[in-house]
C-alpha cells in the first residue's frame, strides 16, 4: 500500500520508478546510522553507489589530510566554547572519529601553522559527513531521488 | 605520516573536498549536482584569490 506521507513528495505527474521510491521504514534509521559511522555507507546501501564513493573519498581525504598537517582531535570537554564545538563537530566523522581517538591520531602540534588548518580540516570532515549523513536519510524518506 | 601543503594547495584540497559533498547533497539531479559542485570550487578558489589580493593591498 502507497504511504500517502511519502507519495506528496513525489511531483504530481511523476511515475514512480523504483530508484525513487521510498524505501522501508527501517531504512530511514539505517541509513542515517550507517552513514554517519562511515561516511557515504549511507548512500551505498540504498544503491547509490557512485555517490557514496565520492562521499566516502571527499571526507576521507580531508579528515586524512587534516591529520597529515598534525592537525588535533577533540576530545569531550567542558571547558571553552569553541574546544566544545571542536568536539561536537569532530563527532561528525563517525568510526573515524573514534579510530582516532583509540589509536591516539591527532595530539595537533602548536608549532605549525599548519597544523591549525589540519584541525579545521579534521572539523570540516565531521561537518560535511552530517550533512551526508542528512541527505542519506532524505533519500531514505523518498524526499530526494 | 605528515606532511607538507602550502596555504593555497590546503585550500584547493579542501575546496575540492567540500565542493564534492555540497554538489551531491544539494542538488537532485546528476547534471544539477556537476553543475553545482563546479560553482561552489570556483567560488571557493575565487574567493581565496581576492580575500589574498584585498590582504595584499591592505599591507601595501
């Protein structure tokens, strides 16, 4: 039976194919879990396979370069806004995230310039993985194709 | 393993980077999304170019 929620999505005269579709409810958990643990699975899973990859790489590469140039990893904190925000974004990454946090990645390096940009590369890389995190679970709900 | 980028490859990288994810996660089709994804790295690059000049010219 059509799910009248999902079908609004569609527009009015379009046949829905079966990429388009939406997919099961347990989809539209999955998806968002899987994609946040490592980055574009989410996408990989509903058949988007191209997309994932290139998810997967852009947020590899800039997680992985930001640690290249000793950018450092937050860790959770209660102290200045901007570490807490360092954290929560850091978050983002999923499992690699904590990968490297379990393999200790990430002491950063107060001598480098450089190393300031591989910590907001390293944020950026969290921040992006959630908005693909999010995009995972409008395909999911069938808002996008 | 670390290693060096000057300022303006750090940038090209993560320009790159995060012109891939707006491109697939803003847009619905593929052509909309190249499309996109080419618009967000030229304003990147572009901007890092005169945010450098508008430097340049304050020193100077």
């Amino acid at each position: 039976m059509a799910n009248p929620q999902n079908s609004a999505a569609l527009p009015r005269n379009a046949a829905p194919s079966s990429k388009a579709a939406p997919q099961t409810n347990s989809m539209t958990i999955i998806a968002p879990i899987a994609g946040w643990l490592l980055p574009g699975l989410g996408h990989m899973i509903q058949r988007r396979y191209i997309r994932g990859v290139l998810l997967m790489a852009a947020i590899f590469t800039m997680f992985f370069a930001g640690l290249g140039m000793q950018g450092k990893i937050y860790s959770f904190n209660t102290g200045d806004l901007l570490d807490i925000l360092g954290f929560v974004g850091d978050l983002g990454a999923g499992l690699l995230y904590i990968v490297a946090r379990v393999m200790d990645w990430g002491v950063g390096n107060i001598h480098r310039a450089v190393a300031d940009y591989g910590t907001k590369f390293i944020v950026v890389a969290g921040l992006l993985n959630i908005i693909a995190t999010v995009d995972a679970y409008h395909i999911a709900i069938g808002k996008k194709e | 393993m670390t290693f060096e980028l000057s300022h303006f490859n750090a940038a090209l990288v993560f320009a790159l980077c995060a012109s891939v994810v707006f491109g697939i996660t803003q847009r619905n089709t593929t052509r909309d999304m190249l499309r996109y994804g080419a618009y967000c790295f030229a304003m990147f690059i572009g901007g890092v170019i005169i945010a450098s000049w508008a430097m340049w010219i304050i020193k100077h």
